[in-house]
C-alpha cells in the first residue's frame, strides 16, 4: 500500500492528528473510553444493567470497553497508544472490570462504582504492568506511544474556567510512569 495505516487506542488528541489534516482515511480502527486493564480482561461485563448514550460513537465504545471487542489489527500497519483515557476509573460493578468514563457515568448516574483499586498506588501499578504484558500478547505490529498529557494552560478566552493544576500535575506523573512501564515491558 502507498499509504500506511494506523489503528488508534486512546483518545482524540491522536485521532484529531489524522483527521486535521485529511488523514481519516488511514484510520482502520479507533478505540477510545477504555482503559488497557479493561481491554485486555477476557471476561465480558453485562451490559444489559446500563443505559447507553444517545450518541453512536459513545454507545460503540461503552459496548466495546464491555463486550472486550479484540482490537481489529488486520488491517493496519501500526498502533499508536496515548494514555489520557487512563484518567478514568477502572470498576468491577458488571461482572468484570471496565472504564467508567465520562459516558458511562454521565448515563448512568445512579451507578456507585466499586473502584477495584485506586490509580497511581504501588498495587495499580503492579496491574498495570501485568496489563501491559497480556497486551503484548495481543499486538503483532508495531507500537507508536504518543506522548500526550494534560495542558494546565488555556487559550486567551478562558470563559471562566477554572484550572485543577494538582490535578493536571497527578494526571500527567501518572501516565509518565505507564509509559515507563510500558518501555520497560515492551522492549
């Protein structure tokens, strides 16, 4: 092919990048709102205790995180990984562990999660390593690690939001030692 062709785990600050410049067509397969914990679990969550989004897309990537959807890897040359959608929990509350993402929650809003363990600790990440290791076996091309994070700046016209630096500043520690992890499994 004359063109080379990426599959995408992880969020629109990758995807954004294809799309800006007219690229689209060179995403075979784009995976967001799932953490790796999530994906590389072979149990699937039941589904039929949530209301999905109205939204096509969000609904896709909710049944994917929970039904374990393989990443479809046939047609692509390369995966590139960003982490910013590590930012969410992991919960066991469907009979295996899934992303509760911002979509999940925000449709679901009577859902008390049952945090399997907290993100950033010592144990989260010793799971992370293991996750890191069953994605290995997962992937057969080669990885791209985008090495996205969180901005604590905004443009000129802020519209009054407010900026969470300590949080930004946990947020980006944390995905510099997934992308540790991630260098040392992976090498």
């Amino acid at each position: 092919s004359l063109f080379v062709r990426a599959a995408i785990l992880g969020s629109c600050i990758s995807r954004d990048i294809f799309r800006t410049v007219e690229l689209n067509f060179l995403v075979k397969e784009y995976r967001a709102r799932t953490s790796i914990h999530s994906l590389v679990e072979t149990v699937a969550a039941d589904l039929s205790k949530i209301n999905l989004p109205s939204s096509n897309f969000q609904s896709k990537m909710i049944i994917s995180d929970f039904e374990k959807h393989p990443l479809e890897l046939q047609n692509c040359d390369f995966l590139i990984i960003d982490l910013i959608d590590e930012r969410f929990d992991i919960i066991s509350n469907f009979d295996s562990i899934v992303t509760f993402s911002n979509e999940l929650r925000n449709n679901n809003q009577d859902i008390q999660p049952d945090v399997i363990v907290k993100r950033g600790t010592s144990i989260e990440y010793e799971m992370w390593r293991q996750s890191i290791q069953k994605l290995k076996n997962m992937i057969d091309i080669p990885i791209i690690l985008h090495k996205s994070r969180l901005s604590n700046k905004i443009n000129e016209n802020d519209f009054g939001v407010e900026i969470n630096h300590n949080y930004i500043d946990r947020m980006n520690e944390r995905m510099s030692i997934y992308e540790q992890i991630i260098y040392e499994e992976l090498d």
